[in-house]
C-alpha cells in the first residue's frame, strides 16, 4: 500500500465549514480511484512531552494500491474541471497553509 499524506492550516474561522466537507472530499477522492480517504484534526491537549501541538492542523491520508494507481489518480483529477476545482478549494475556499504532502509505502 501506498499513502499519499496531506498537512496543512485551516483558520479557526474556515474550520467547521472545512469539517462538514470532509465526506463530500472523501467521495471525491475515492470516486479517482483511492482505495481510502481519512482526514484528521490535531488534538490540542499536551498527553505526552514530545508531542507537537498545531492548532488548526489537518492531516490528510489517501491510500493507494501503488504508485501506479497514484498517477492515475493524479492524471484522472487534472483531466476534469471538477476534480480540479475541489482540489483548488482548499486553498480558496478554505483558506489552507503551510501545506506539506509525503509519499508513504507501508513496511
């Protein structure tokens, strides 16, 4: 398997909004062909010392079969206006930062 993972800001005004779109993201990415979507919020309660608290951040995980499912998954999403338009509205709609992705292959 392979994870493609998304981090990035959302302001605590765009927050909610961002949260009730997740499902409406999550069949989006999955209808291109990801095997599953998840998103997930930072907790903002200390529960270890060597925890990093990033209020407002998301992590995205979208997983794959492999590599080759990845780049047809990339390929399907910049051919129509739609996919390309939801990917845009992280940015536009929803104000996202600091975005940051990985590659990831299970060991």
């Amino acid at each position: 398997m392979i994870k493609i993972q998304f981090e990035f800001d959302i302001p605590e005004d765009k927050m909610q909004e961002f949260l009730k779109h997740v499902p409406t993201l999550k069949k989006t990415w999955e209808s291109l062909g990801c095997k599953s979507y998840s998103a997930y919020r930072s907790i903002n309660q200390k529960l270890r010392k060597d925890q990093i608290i990033e209020k407002n951040r998301i992590t995205e995980d979208i997983v794959f079969e492999s590599l080759d499912d990845i780049n047809k998954f990339f390929v399907a999403a910049k051919a129509d206006s739609k996919f390309r338009a939801m990917a845009e509205s992280y940015e536009k709609l929803f104000g996202a930062t600091n975005i940051k992705s990985k590659i990831l292959e299970s060991v």
